[in-house]
C-alpha cells in the first residue's frame, strides 16, 4: 500500500506497525529486558537480556513457537552450570548456542554455551520509512569474553518491514582477542503448537538422515511428520545431509496442513554446514527443533577428538544471515513444497 494512502487510514501509525520497549516484572523474568513488535499479522519479542535471541513469535494470532515447562525467565544463577541449563532453557523461537561450545556439557563449557544468556549492550531500536518502505529494526552486540582467555563479540541485527510477513537475523562474530579461538554456533529453532500438530510435517531437501543414538535409531523413518504427543517419550535426534540452493544457503519448511499455515527458514550456508532436526513427541515437551550450526551435534567432545574444531582468527569476522519467513495458504505452502523439490532434485 502507498505510504499516503495508508496514513490516510490510521492515527497513530502504531495501529499497524511499532517496535515497544518492554521490561517484566514477576517471576523469573523479573527485569529482562525485551522489544515487542508488530508487523501488521506477524508479532514477535526480542529478548534483549537473553542475546537478542527471538522469543515468540504468532502470525494472525497463531503460535509458532515453543515455550518449556521452566518458562519465560532471565539469566538465573544455574544457568551456565554444566546441565542444570536445561532448567533455564525456556526454547523460544530460537535461541543462539555457543560460542565455545555446543550441544552437552564439556568440561567446563556448560550445555549450549553461555551466549544465549547474554545481555546485549549498545542497543538500538528504530521503526522508520526507508523510501517506501517502513523498517523495524533492533540491534545490539554480546560479548563472550575471560581474562587470560577469549574476546569474541556478536553484533547482531533483527529487521522486519511492513506489509512483509518475514524478518531476518544478521550476525557479524568478531574475534577481538590476538589468537585464534575456537568458534561454535548453533542456532536452536523451535516450533510449537499449535502450528507444530500431529500431522504437522518437516521439509527438507535431504540426501539423508541419520539417527544420533539408539533412542533415535528406528524413527528415522518418520523424521519428516509430527506424530500425537505420547506421555515420557525419549527425545529424537537426526543430522541431515542437507542439499543447499544454488546460492549455497540452507532451506527447511514447517508446514501444518490443516491450518494452511507454515514457516520457512532460509540460511546462509559459508559457516553452517551443519544442519540437525531435534524431534521431542513427549507429552508437555512437544517441540521439533531445527539447529543449522557450524559443528555437530556431538558436540566440542568430539571436534577435539577428530581435530576439527572450528577457530577464527585475530580479527577475523564471520557472518550468517537467517530469514524466517510466514507461509500463508495452500498457493505459498505449494510454492515451498516445489521449491524444496527443486533444490533437492538438483543436488
């Protein structure tokens, strides 16, 4: 719509689109820090105290994402303590593992890292016309960092723009200290009901799919659709051999049938060669995570073990881009359904 047009018909142009700064005040999110936006049907939070990471996100109403059983909560105590994670890692839209470690606890590396509950610093909020366009946009910078130790910072940027029904992340990681470091990321996505249902369904242009452990082993099968919640199922893992698209980034699709609606994610594929689908049918933590990431899912344990951890230099700088983009309709879900084909049939 033009610009005029569609100021014609509102008042506060935040009938249609606003960025809110937001703080909360109870419970184990007492004081976290977050922005609300409004994109016309797509609403999502970003969580400023928990690395800019999305929390969630609805379109027209609709969830799409998965909130666990501990709930929305800020940094607490026993977050960086080996597994006690799991009683902070509340899902989210996504949440960003790393940056020394991903997947179990090593060593000192806590589970999933200690970047996805880092404060963001230097943040910025803007919701402006560009030309014709009105963008919102977020941005801030987390530091991971020890005395003695590493120095790495990621800048990161979330922008939507009216009358789109997606956004996108853009990460910078900057290696500020004066040797190499080790360099693991993981971007942790999470679907949740009601968009993920029994007979939700999973797509991707695979070469294959294989089971990360025996509790995985023999579902591979049905890596592809959600089944009905069963009570105290195992989790499923399942590491892909993703084809990419001829511009070298990643594309997996989460669509529900029954509600004509979907969610595309589309990645950048120079420094995510990884990509791991997390299937959980158990009755009060049904999720399906979708992880591109840099390393495997087994971990820092085992990049040591065949000598393939991934470092940045000094000053060295990596950048990946995410887009997570809304299907509406049986026309857009068809559309991505012939776009995974035809990235797969050409691998």
């Amino acid at each position: 719509m033009d610009r005029c047009e569609l100021l014609r018909k509102v008042g506060s142009f935040q009938q249609a689109a606003y960025i809110r700064p937001l703080t909360y005040s109870e419970g184990r999110s007492a004081g976290m820090r977050t922005y609300e936006v409004k994109n016309d049907g797509l609403y999502f939070k970003v969580l400023a105290d928990k690395c800019l990471d999305i929390g969630e996100l609805s379109y027209r109403g609709v969830n799409f994402s998965f909130l666990s059983k501990p709930g929305l909560q800020g940094r607490n105590h026993y977050d960086t303590n080996g597994e006690e994670a799991l009683r902070s890692i509340m899902g989210g839209m996504f949440f960003t593992a790393g940056l020394e470690n991903i997947c179990a606890p090593y060593k000192d590396y806590p589970m999933h890292g200690r970047i996805r509950t880092t404060p963001a610093e230097h943040l910025c909020s803007d919701a402006v016309w560009e030309g014709s366009d009105y963008v919102m946009r977020v941005s801030g910078e987390m530091r991971e960092a020890e005395l003695f130790g590493e120095n790495l910072i990621l800048r990161r940027r979330i922008e939507t723009r009216l009358g789109e029904k997606s956004l996108t992340v853009a990460d910078e990681i900057e290696n500020q200290g004066f040797c190499a470091q080790p360099l693991m990321i993981l971007y942790h996505i999470n679907i949740g009901y009601p968009l993920l249902d029994q007979g939700t369904e999973l797509l991707v242009p695979t070469r294959s799919v294989i089971p990360r452990d025996k509790a995985s082993a023999g579902h591979e099968d049905r890596w592809n659709v959600m089944d009905a919640p069963k009570d105290n199922e195992p989790e499923y893992v399942f590491i892909h051999d993703m084809v990419r698209d001829r511009n070298g980034c990643g594309v997996a699709c989460v669509i529900n049938p029954k509600l004509a609606l979907g969610l595309k994610i589309t990645f950048s594929g120079d420094h995510l060669p990884y990509f791991m689908e997390w299937k959980s049918t158990a009755s009060g933590d049904y999720v399906l995570g979708l992880e591109p990431a840099n390393a495997s899912v087994y971990g820092r344990a085992f990049h040591e073990k065949e000598n393939s951890l991934h470092r940045l230099d000094p000053f060295a700088v990596e950048q990946n881009k995410l887009i997570f983009t809304v299907l509406d309709g049986k026309e857009e879900i068809d559309a991505a359904r012939a776009e995974i084909m035809k990235i797969k049939n050409h691998a």
